[in-house]
C-alpha cells in the first residue's frame, strides 16, 4: 500500500481530488466507486469547483457507489443518493443515467444486490475506488466479522457505525439497521483503490487498518492485498501509525510523486457550501426509475 501524509485535511483533500482529476482526463470514461461521510463532502467540493473553473469534465464516465441503507428511497433526505446529487452529481456534468447506488427501497434486496454486481461487471468493473473509513474499520458498510471476498449483500450496522452515523438523522433514531455494501471482494476487484482519512479520531483505526494483521474484524485491512491501494491521510489520522517518517521521506522522494508535491497548494476549498443547482426534471426521473 502506499500511504501519503499530508499536513493537514485540506491539502490531504486536495491531493485526492487531484488523482481523481488526473484519472478523469486521461480517461474520459472513467468507472468511478464512490464513497459518502463527511470526509468525502470535502472531495466532492473540490471536484464540484474544477468542473467549474477548470472544465473538468464527468459526461461520460459512470459511478458506482458502495454503499445504500436498507429501506430508505432516493428521494429520503438521508439516503446516499441524496447526499451523492446533493454533493457532486447536481453540480457537475455527470449523466444521471450513469450514477449508480443501491436501491435500499428494493423489494427484493437479494435480487437488487445481484443486479448490482452484474452492472459493475457489465460496465467493466470499477477503475477507481474512492474509500472513507468508519471507526469501525468498515470499507463502504463492511462491518467487523464481514468475509474478505464478501461480493455486494445486506449488512447489519453495528454499534460503533450506528453511534458514528446516526447524528446525521433526523431523528437520529430513524437511522436504518441494515444497509446494502459492495462487498470486501468487490472492492478488492476494483483496478485502484484510494483511501482518505483525516482527524485524529481516525488515528487508531487507520493505524490498525495499515499496519496490522489482516483481519475480518476490520474490513480495511483487506485494502493490504490490493495491488494498487493509496492511503491519503493527514498528520492527524497518521498520528499513530509506526513508519509514518518512511512514508514521508517516499512522498517527499519518489518520481511518481513528484508532480503532486508542488500541486497541493493550488486554491483549495474555499469554505462556502456548494448549491445545488440544476437539472431537477432529470434527477426526479432517475429517483422515479431507481
Ligand atoms: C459511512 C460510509 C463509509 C464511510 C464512512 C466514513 O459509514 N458507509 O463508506 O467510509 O461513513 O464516514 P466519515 O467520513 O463521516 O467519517
């Protein structure tokens, strides 16, 4: 795995929408995994800002989110399909046509997990897998004990992921159970993988995630068999990780680095919540369609 550290949530931030920017312009149709949580509010606000000022342009690639909860239509306010058009897919050029999530309202949720991964596979699998992690250690809602070649299915939430989530609910009770994820092994499959975690609260987890044992019990572990698997952390969350100088010394060395180095001071996220502000016909008839 290759670990990045930088000195703080907004340079690390940045250096993420960079790689996802470069990967989008080499290649236009790019297969994107995508991620929710607050640290991933950020990315999306730097992507939202290129498409802007710089073109960056998402007509034709397609996304594929990890995760959706159980019971919750497109059109809940805390559903992930809300939070992904509210952060990114409103506000740039994506087609909705090409966004995709798990259908949490589906009757059948077996059948809607089967469907899921035969459209991942019919659009030729993910190339770029953008990943938070949970205090639990969970990638997408990969809960302790999920098997490391789990493929998408229903998950239960555990405590730790309940009590980390469920202020973001109104009323934080509302907050489903269960939850339909990629699974470990469908991660696993994507060709990239690109990790971010920021604060120090993330410190312990991201520590026992890179540098410990592989194990079930923290589904982030699996991410050390990926061939291709970049840890994006700031010096908060890399605060207890053992080799966090050898990490550094690669970052601040290495050729393939070289052109990020100076990258991470172009202008940033400027603060300001990004609106909404288009395109409501057309994301009304994904919700309807979903
Ligand atoms: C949710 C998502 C995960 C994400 C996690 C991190 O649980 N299912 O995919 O990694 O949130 O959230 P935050 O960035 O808010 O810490």
């Amino acid at each position: 795995m290759e670990v990045v550290i930088r000195p703080n949530a907004e340079t690390a931030t940045e250096l993420v929408a960079q790689v996802i920017s470069r990967e989008l312009r080499d290649n236009p149709r790019l297969v994107m995994g995508l991620a929710t949580g607050r640290t991933m509010e950020a990315v999306y606000a730097r992507l939202v800002q290129m498409h802007r000022r710089e073109g960056l342009d998402f007509s034709v690639c397609h996304t594929f989110n990890l995760d959706e909860y159980v019971g919750l239509a497109g059109s809940h306010r805390n559903s992930y399909r809300h939070y992904m058009n509210h952060n990114l897919f409103l506000n740039v050029n994506v087609d909705l046509r090409n966004t995709h999530l798990p259908d949490g309202a589906a009757a059948d949720i077996e059948a809607e997990c089967e469907r899921y991964e035969r459209l991942i596979a019919e659009c030729g699998g993910v190339d770029l897998q953008l990943l938070g992690i949970g205090l639990a250690g969970h990638l997408g809602f990969n809960e302790p004990a999920s098997s490391l070649r789990s493929r998408t299915r229903i998950k239960v939430l555990s405590p730790v992921t309940r009590a980390q989530n469920e202020p973001l609910f109104v009323p934080p009770h509302e907050m489903p159970r269960r939850a339909i994820t990629m699974g470990v092994g469908t991660i696993l499959d994507a060709r990239r993988c690109l990790l971010l975690a920021t604060g120090e609260d993330k410190a312990e987890i991201v520590a026992r995630a890179i540098e410990g044992p592989v194990t079930s019990m923290i589904s982030a572990t699996a991410l050390q068999f990926h061939p291709h698997c970049t840890a994006v952390l700031d010096e908060a969350a890399a605060g207890r990780l053992q080799e966090a100088d050898y990490y550094r010394w690669i970052f601040e060395n290495e050729p393939q680095w070289q052109s990020y180095r100076n990258g991470s001071n172009t202008p940033g996220l400027d603060g300001h919540p990004v609106k909404p502000r288009r395109r409501k016909k057309e994301i009304a008839t994904v919700l309807g369609g979903a």
